[in-house]
C-alpha cells in the first residue's frame, strides 16, 4: 500500500472519526521514534498525522544553504538505528533527512503514516475517554491516547517591522527559504544572527552583490570540529558495530561535561569563552568589525554556535554588519535607526521560531474544554516535560524545560519515548483507560526545575534568549543540567504520580463538539467523577 495516500476508514466514510488507539502527531524524530518503539513493543493500533506530504520536521521544513545539525550525528541519531554510513562529522539537511526516510523504511512504520493530515483540533472527551481529533483535511480521528511530536521549533517567527508590507522585493523566512528566487546579483538584507543565520550566511555572501546583515546580539561562536568521515571509520561502523558505539558514547561523553558550565559552576564558561576570543582574534582581522562581532554577555547565556566560516564571510568586502536597530521597511530598503536606508532587492528573516507558545490557540483543549494556551499563560510546564494535569492521556515529546543547549536531543526525545511506552504498558497492565498526572505532583517538579534554573548561566548570564518567556521572564524551554539526569528521572513510570480512571461505560456515546463546548458544570462533573474513580 502507498504509506502517502491516506486510506483509514473515515476516507470512506468522512463523517465517522477513525478509530484508533494512540495518535501520534508529527514525523520529526519525535514522532517517528515513538512509532519505532511502539511497533518494537508490539503496540500496532496507532496512527501517525503528518501535515506534510513526506516525514523529517525540522528537518524536511529547514533546507536553507548550509543547514546542517551541530552535534555529531554519531550521537544526533536514533540509539537503535545506527547509521555507519554517514558522510560528515556534523551531518547536512539533506543526509539527515535521507536518514530519517531511512528509518520509516526499516522499521515498518509506513502503514501508520497519514500524510497531509494537519491537526486543527484535539479535543479531550472525558464520557468517553478519548481524545476527538479533526485535521484540515476534513478527516477526523477517535484515539484514546494523543502524543504529539510537533516539535518546539516548527512556527516561524517572523517579526512586525513598521513597514514590512510595502516592500517590493521578494522576503522569506530561513524555514520557508525560496530556492527559484536566484540571489545572485542582488541586494540581500539578512535580518538575525542565530544559528540558522551563520550557517546560510557564509553560504549566499559570495553569490550576492551585497549582504547587510542586522545584527541585534552577536552570538558567541565556537570552532566547528567538522571533517568527513573516512572509508575506514565507516568500514568499523558497518562491520564492528560496537566500534561506532564507542564513538557514540565518547562523543556523549564530551558534550555533557559542558553541562558543568551551564547549570553547575556558570564561572568555568570563562574559560571555554576564552577559546571563541581567540577563535574571533585568529578569523577577523579588522578590529572594529571583531568589536561588533564581541558578545557583552557570558558565553553559554544565548545558544553557543559553532562554524568555521561565518567570520570569514562577515570579512568579505561585499557583507557589511549593521548593529543600529531596524526602524521601518521600505518597500525596496531597510532603515535603521540612525536614519540610514540600506537598499535590498531581498529580506531573509533568519529570526527564529515561536516557542513561547508551541500550540496555536485553539488546537489543544483537555477536560472542559480548557485550551492549553490557556492554561499555559504564565509560561509551558509539564511533568518531565511529557504529561499535564487536565490533559488526561495527553503526552508531549519535546515538550516544556526539555531542551538542550548542550547536547542531542535525539537523547531526550528517546528518555520520553521510552517513558510514555512505561506509561502505557502499566495503563494496560492496571486496566485503567486513562491517566493523569497529579496537580501537586507537576507543581512540585516544576517549583524544583526553576529553582535550578536560577542558578544555571541562562538566567545570569545578562542576556535576553529565546530560552526565556517573554510574558514572565521563566526559563520554560531548557532542562537544567545533565541529560543523564532526565534519563534517570524518566527511567522508570510510577503510577502513584497519577490519577488512573476506569474506561467509560460502553453506553456512553457523546456528541464531541458540543462536550468541547462544555460549561463550567461539565467540568466540575468530569473532576468529581474523575476523583471517584481514581486509584
Ligand atoms: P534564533 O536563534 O532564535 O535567532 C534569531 C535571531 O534573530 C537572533 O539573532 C535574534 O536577535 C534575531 N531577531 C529576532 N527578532 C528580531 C528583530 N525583531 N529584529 C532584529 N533581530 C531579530 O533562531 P534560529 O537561528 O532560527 O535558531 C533557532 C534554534 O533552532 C536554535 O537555537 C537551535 O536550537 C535550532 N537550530 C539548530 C540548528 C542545528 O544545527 N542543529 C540549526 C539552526 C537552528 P537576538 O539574539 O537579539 O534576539
């Protein structure tokens, strides 16, 4: 069967929801490594939603010049799927992308695979138990168990200059990046300097007739330890697997002693600044473009970025670096604030994602009907950054203070697969339908997260980061030191941090829309209910 037609039920019969018992929502390494895992497991009653018309996330969405990951793939790639093959250090886009394929191939998961299946709407029906699914596709799905896999860094942020809509030329975001337009010739204006920017900067700089690149905060810039994979090493990795095993772990290793300096001893980020100064020193010559490409804040603050060739490129005659803010656009140049009009054929906005609020209004909405961007107004929490109390069923991969500054994610993102896979062997094994974690139980986590927080580099490090949430100030994004430590924390499922219900009565057959509508009384009803039940 073609994994890329849909062919559930409800294509015949659209007013009826697909029934299915977990949903997974996403196809990043997120989505695709839980499905893996599921099907190891033997729990084949799932299906996979995928907006798109192929699998990848961030890394079918993000193809810009240049983008490739900064971690070694050795350890940016899934435990159980080692790939000898691969060509780089730091693997690019296209490669990474091949893998994930790869993967859906291997592992048998194209059968579960719903492509073009945008989720416009998750609703929690508490009479039944289920989560009541529609897609903008029309279809719809009944699935007792939800997990999404949208991914923290999947909504671009693009920002509101005064002005944006008069200009003329052609504007794109890094993840939306135009390949038919030829930039050749043209004058580029690249407004951000994060870590998508220094990878396509050094990419288009020479194709251009001329860059201005906006700068607000320049970024501390590391050495990229990068170089391709030689023949031999990758003959060990096919045939002495362990062989690659030993890297994986070295490199491991390596990237989790940076820990020490980001949430242990923020000082010891002194020393390791010490090597971006010289790595500063050695590639820009011109000491007051060094002095504009100098952080004011402590490495570590921000994302460290690391490359070989974004200095080379900001040196090149035809790049000028402009620090004064962006005033207005006009409709075939950018003005600053010091009044000067830098004229550009083209915009490229390499100026991040939304991640304060990684769920449009409107889309998730548990019991009573309470939408999660609602219940997340003073900043995302989540228990091991996967469950949340009002949520029944409800799992998260990636989701809030579970993100890494220095090291895979493709680690943390395997620690919460493998704990909803513990959550749902032990629903199976109690014979309760749904759980939900404890309100003091998720507060308690969270109150101790911040607490660590406080201390690490991202709060006194004397900068502004996307790692922050703009409303309260609270770091909602990144896990506070060791990965190691949420492995632990998540290595084993303890039903005593949940509430377990009983599966609904087999009678109850409740119009979903109008419980999504539900009032406040509903709500009260589905607590009280949901207390007695409890065990
Ligand atoms: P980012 O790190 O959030 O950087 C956005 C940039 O745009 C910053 O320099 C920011 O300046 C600037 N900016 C935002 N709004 C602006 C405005 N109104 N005016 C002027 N400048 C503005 O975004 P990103 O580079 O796309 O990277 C986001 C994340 O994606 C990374 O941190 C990383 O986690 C991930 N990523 C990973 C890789 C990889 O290799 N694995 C590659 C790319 C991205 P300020 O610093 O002053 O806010």
């Amino acid at each position: 069967m073609n994994a890329r037609m849909p062919h559930d039920a409800a294509a015949d019969h659209p007013s009826a929801p697909a029934e299915t018992d977990i949903a997974i929502i996403g196809t990043g390494f997120a989505g695709l490594g839980m499905a893996i895992r599921l099907r190891q497991s033997g729990l084949t009653d799932f299906l996979v939603a995928e907006k798109a018309d192929s699998v990848g996330g961030t890394w079918r969405d993000n193809h810009y010049p240049g983008c490739a990951c900064d971690v070694q793939s050795h350890v940016y790639s899934f435990s159980f799927a080692p790939n000898p093959r691969w060509s780089r250090m730091f693997a690019r886009q296209p490669e990474i992308r091949a893998y994930l394929d790869d993967c859906v191939r291997r592992f048998g998961v194209e059968r579960h695979l719903r492509f073009g299946h945008e989720l416009t709407s998750a609703i929690y029906d508490d009479t039944r138990r289920r989560w009541h699914l529609r897609f903008a596709n029309g279809q719809q799905w009944s699935a007792r168990v939800l997990i999404s896999a949208m991914g923290g860094l999947s909504r671009a942020s693009t920002p509101n200059i005064p002005g944006i809509e008069t200009f003329k030329g052609r504007a794109f975001h890094s993840q939306h990046w135009d390949h038919g337009y030829p930039l050749e010739g043209k004058r580029v204006a690249v407004i951000g300097t994060g870590a998508s920017a220094i990878q396509f900067v050094p990419q288009i700089a020479p194709r251009v007739a001329h860059l201005d690149l906006f700068q607000r905060t320049p970024p501390w810039i590391m050495p990229k330890a990068d170089r391709a994979v030689r023949p031999i090493e990758q003959w060990l990795f096919k045939h002495l697997p362990f062989t690659q095993k030993v890297m994986r772990s070295a490199l491991y290793c390596m990237l989790e002693s940076r820990a020490l300096g980001f949430a242990v001893h923020p000082s010891l980020m002194k020393t390791a600044q010490k090597v971006a100064e010289r790595h500063l020193r050695r590639q820009v010559r011109d000491p007051q473009l060094r002095a504009t490409l100098t952080p004011d804040y402590t490495m570590g603050c921000k994302r460290i970025l690391i490359s070989n060739d974004y200095f080379p490129a900001l040196s090149r005659a035809n790049v000028s670096v402009t620090t004064s803010a962006i005033e207005r656009i006009d409709e075939d140049a950018v003005i600053t604030s010091d009044g000067v009009r830098h004229p550009a054929d083209c915009l490229i906005f390499g100026t991040g994602f939304q991640v304060a609020d990684p769920f449009a209004q409107g889309v998730v909405r548990g019991r009573g009907g309470v939408d999660i961007v609602d219940t997340w107004r003073d900043g995302a929490h989540a228990y091991l950054g996967t469950t949340l109390p009002g949520y029944p069923n409800f799992f998260m991969i990636v989701g809030p203070n579970t993100g890494l500054g220095h090291n895979s994610m493709v680690f943390m993102i395997e620690s919460q697969v493998e704990y909803i896979l513990r959550a749902l062997k032990a629903m199976q094994n109690e014979g309760a339908a749904a759980i939900e974690v404890r309100p003091h139980v998720e507060r308690a986590y969270n109150e101790q997260i911040q607490q660590q927080l406080g201390r690490a580099i991202w709060s006194t490090g004397g900068c502004k980061s996307w790692y922050l949430d703009p409303r309260t100030g609270k770091n909602t994004t990144l896990w506070p030191g060791f990965a190691y430590k949420f492995r632990r924390a998540t290595s084993t499922f303890s039903m005593a941090d949940y509430f377990a219900y009983s599966p609904a009565p087999k009678s109850v057959n409740v119009n979903v829309s109008a419980h999504a509508a539900a009032t406040q009384s509903a709500h009260v009803q589905g607590k009280a209910s949901a207390s007695a039940e409890a065990t």
